[in-house]
C-alpha cells in the first residue's frame, strides 16, 4: 500500500498527474482492493455496471479520509481538506484533474449526484481537526451526520433507490451506527495515534481524572487502575446500549430497499453489528484492546449474504425475511445485551 504522503508527489497540490477516465476508474478500484477493508467495496454482491461507480466514491472518502488522519498535524490536514474542496468544486464545474475526480465525474453525471453530500464529508474532517473531544452525545451524532450518513445517501442514489425519507431516515440510522461502532472498538487506537476520544464528556463525567487515566491505562496497555476500568467498562457499555438503539432504527431500510440490493446493504449492517457484539463479549474493555471479526466470521458472513443475494433473484428474500435476517447477524451472547441485539 503506497502512503498518502507519497501520493501526494504526484496527485497533490502541487502537482497532479492527468489520468484519462479508464485509468482513473481502474486506479480508483486497485485502491479499494488493496485497503484492509472488513468487506470489500466491489464484491460481487455491487451490480456490475454500479462497480465504477464505488470504487470512484471509496476513492473519494479514502483520500478525504486520510488527508484528515494520516497528515501529521491538524494544520497540514486543513490545508490539505481546504485543497481537496477545491477539487470538488472544479469536478463539479466539469474540470476534474485528480484522478478520484476523474473517476468520479462520470458518477456524478450518470447518477446526478449533488454536490452537498460530499462536502458534508469534508467539513466532518475539517471539524476532526478542530477538536479532540466531543461534549455531548448529541455533538457526536452531529458529527457523524456529517461524517457517516452521507455516504449511506449516495449509497442509495448510486444503485438507483427513490431519493425520499422513508429511505434516508433508516440508512442514516445506520451509517451513524455504523460509525459509532467504528469509535467504540477503536478507543485505544483513536487515542494513541490520533489524540481523540470519541466517548462524550457528559457520558464520562461521573468519572473522576477520565481522560488522563484512560491515556494511562491505554499507554500501559493493562489495568494498573481497576477501579478505573470498571468505571470505563460502565460508560462504555451506555454508549454500546444507545448505539444498539440506532442499529434497530435503521433496520426499516432492508425492506424498503430493491430487494436486488439488500444482500449488499445487509453484509455491511452484519459486519458492524458483529463488531459491537464483539465489544460487548471483551466486557467494553476496548481501552485495552481492538476487537476484530475473524476471518472465519468474515467468511460466513459473506456466504450468508450470496445465498440472499441468490434468493432475491428468485424472489424468495421478501418481507420480514430482511428484517429477521440482520436480526440474527447482531446477535450478541453478551450479558445483559440480548435483549437489543437479538
């Protein structure tokens, strides 16, 4: 995997090398494939002539994503951010010169894609690098309303779903969900590398010292403060409990959506919903360390969504069946947690 920074030389600001439509589209997709994904963005499961169109908008949040992360200071990443809007804006007057834009034009054209969604990604970034905690639970849904449910929306648009609430609403239930559970397996990670804590201030407040002795617990990588990570264990478990919420809220979507798409929409609910449940069966110990879905998981997970996809085709995957299905993927044996995540 080539390093942003190193990119950068030659898709950066200061010089961005001319790629034609084909290349940038095939350039687009060896970067989807070769990123460490849970589930790849161009299974077979994304409708062939949709393929393009994915790897273009993967393209698009993994650089966004990694001009705000990857950069080395807050300063740089703004300055990048502020760089990549100006991207934006002349793919969007018919100009694109970075590859993502190159590919990403003819998406925006055959999909009639608006411009907004995208720079609500960007600002999330921008915001990102502003601050380091986040006070409120409803600030950090305000965030990733930003910085997670536009990309469900262009999801949608992109396989060609009705453009209307009854599907919006749910999807952004999930992405929000979805991205809520990204912060809660990656407390240690997001605080090491990045200096962030996602966990909201009101949340926490009951916790004498919280940020410096999580930093210690997480430095150390052990418990030297028990009765801190009970503590941490308690506030955590509330943030997994109101996520669980959000995932249930979501689960409309499946049966609004072409039954053509659900087995792709649900393998990505599946995943998250995996991931949370495996949050919960470490006792919310994510201070510690980093749970993953193993590969075997992965795999089944996979299978399971081929032979639903194959369903749909011949009209078996209807109704309920949806709903029931992503139901049973989330489950968790987690103490105290069936009754959310069954």
């Amino acid at each position: 995997m080539t390093p942003i920074r190193e990119e950068l030389s030659r898709f950066g600001p200061d010089r961005c090398d001319s790629m034609s439509v084909d290349e940038a589209r095939a350039w687009c997709a060896a970067l989807a494939r070769r990123r460490g994904e849970n589930f790849s963005v161009l299974s077979v499961l994304v409708p062939e002539d949709r393929r393009g169109d994915f790897a273009a908008l993967y393209g698009f949040c993994r650089w966004a994503d990694d001009l705000g992360d990857e950069m080395g200071s807050p300063e740089r990443s703004l300055e990048l951010l502020s760089w990549w809007r100006s991207e934006l804006e002349r793919c969007f007057d018919g100009r694109p010169r970075h590859p993502v834009f190159t590919a990403l034009r003819p998406t925006i054209e055959r999909r009639d894609l608006p411009m907004k969604p995208f720079d609500d990604l960007i600002r999330a970034f921008e915001w990102d690098q502003r601050r380091s905690r986040w006070p409120s639970w409803n600030e950090l849904l305000e965030s990733c309303r930003l910085s997670a449910d536009p990309v469900g929306r262009l999801v949608l648009m992109i396989l060609g779903e009705p453009r209307d609430a009854s599907r919006f609403e749910p999807s952004d239930r999930i992405c929000t969900a979805l991205q809520l559970t990204n912060h809660w397996q990656d407390v240690r990670r997001d605080l090491l590398e990045r200096r962030r804590i996602y966990v909201p201030a009101e949340l926490s407040a009951s916790v004498s010292d919280f940020e410096s002795r999580l930093e210690r617990t997480a430095q150390q990588g052990f418990a030297p403060d028990r009765q801190f990570l009970e503590s941490f264990r308690g506030v955590l478990r509330e943030c997994v409990d109101r996520t669980w919420t959000l995932w249930l809220e979501g689960e409309a979507l499946l049966d609004r959506v072409d039954a053509r798409h659900r087995a792709l929409l649900w393998l990505f609910c599946a995943g998250g919903r995996h991931v949370l449940g495996q949050v919960e069966r470490i006792g919310y110990e994510t201070c510690l360390v980093r749970p993953k879905l193993a590969k075997a998981r992965k795999a089944w997970l996979v299978l399971k969504a081929l032979w639903m996809s194959r369903r749909a085709r011949k009209g078996g995957e209807r109704g309920a069946g949806a709903v029931a299905a992503i139901r049973a993927s989330g489950a968790s044996t987690a103490p105290g947690a069936g009754s959310i995540a069954a």
